[in-house]
C-alpha cells in the first residue's frame, strides 16, 4: 500500500518584465476576458510550442527561400500569443496552477529555444557554430534565472528592460532586414548578419550570466553567512 504524501506549497518568485511588460499585461487581460471557452490554457501552451517548431523549420529552408522568414515573424507572432496569454488565461478563469505552469512552461521555452536556434543553424543564414554558441549562452542564462527562482525567489525574465516579447520584436525586425540584405561588409570580409548578431548576443548572454551568478553568490552568501558554521 503506498502512501501519498502532500507536495510542498508552491511560491511563485515575482517576476521582472520588459520594456513592453505593462503594455502587454493590459493586452493580455483584455484578451483573456474575450477567449472562448473551449479554448483552455493548455491549448495556448500548444499553440506556443507548435508555433517554434514552425519557426524552426521555415529557418532551415529560409536560405533558398527568403520569403519564409516572414512566415518565421508569423511563428513569433503566434509564440507569444500562446507563451504569454496561457498563464493570463489561467488566472483569469481561477484555474491556476502555478507548479505545473512554471515547469510546463519554461520547458517548452527550452525546446522552442532548441528548435528556432537549431532550425536557423541548418540554414545558411548562419553558421552551426554560432548557432551552438548562441544555444549554449542561452541555456546558461536560462539554468541561472531558474535556480535564482528557486534559491533567491526573484524570477527576472528581462535583463537591460529586454525580456521574451522584446527578443521577438528585434528577432523578427532582424528577419525582413536579412531578407534584403543576408550579409555585411566589415574588415574587408563579408559576413553573415545572423553570425554577426548571434555571436554579439551569445556573448551578451554569457556577460549576463556571470554578472548575474556572481551577483547571487554574493547575496545568498551575505544572507546564510560567509563561512562554514560549526
């Protein structure tokens, strides 16, 4: 006979948005009062992940077919919709579950990551190794933010007031201009734009990571103590 034991309580970290945050928060709530009802937050946690795929693959054939980077800003459009109306949508039906959402979500932000990133490596819109940098700076970024979460209980999900909404915003800018124009003059060289701004970003990434994890070493360290106690 097993016994079930009670999960521990959930606190939710607060979290830290964007530039856009409170312009997206009163779209978002509009938008939740106005969903139908068979639609559910599930769906919309599809919807985002399906959406990434898409992207991923119209990235990979994008380097023959320009064109289909705009069907990339399409994806985008359609990832935040469902990445960012599903928990609105959630509370605002009072069915929250916020364990589940923080796992379920973040989950798929990796894989869509996976997927957008990896699709654009297989491109000749950028090369691999670039795009497994910029996937490697992301993830490092990601598992700092989400033990911050747990250890600290602050979520920030925007750096330098740029967070996911943001990141699509100049992601998909970014694709109508190398659709015109896939490669810069720089040095006397001729250089992918993609591997110009991946390489910029995973760098970016990188600096933030270390600044962040430094930044909570210091206060976990300051709050539990500096040395090993007896």
């Amino acid at each position: 006979m097993s016994t079930r034991t009670a999960a521990t309580p959930f606190r939710e970290a607060p979290r830290v948005l964007g530039l856009t945050g409170r312009i997206e928060k009163r779209a978002l709530l509009w938008m939740a009062a106005r969903v139908p009802a068979a639609l559910t937050p599930d769906h919309l946690t599809l919807l985002g992940l399906g959406a990434t795929v898409g992207c991923g693959a119209a990235y990979a054939l994008a380097g023959t077919r320009p064109w289909l980077l705009l069907v990339v800003n399409a994806g985008l459009a359609l990832n935040w919709l469902g990445d960012s109306l599903d928990g609105t949508l959630a509370r605002h039906r009072h069915h929250e579950r916020p364990r589940f959402g923080f796992y379920v979500d973040h989950l798929a932000d990796a894989f869509g990551a996976l997927f957008i990133v990896g699709g654009l490596a297989l491109s000749s819109l950028m090369t691999p190794l670039v795009g497994a940098a910029l996937l490697v700076a992301y993830f490092l970024l990601g598992i700092q933010t989400y033990l911050a979460a747990y250890a600290i209980g602050r979520f920030k999900i925007s750096w330098g007031g740029f967070g996911g909404t943001e990141l699509r915003l100049l992601l998909a800018a970014l694709n109508v201009l190398v659709m015109f124009r896939p490669r810069v003059e720089a040095a006397g060289s001729s250089w992918l734009l993609f591997d110009i701004v991946g390489a910029a970003a995973a760098a970016g990434l990188v600096v933030v990571s270390v600044v962040a994890g430094v930044r909570g070493t210091l206060a976990l360290a300051r709050e539990e103590g500096w040395g090993v106690r007896a």
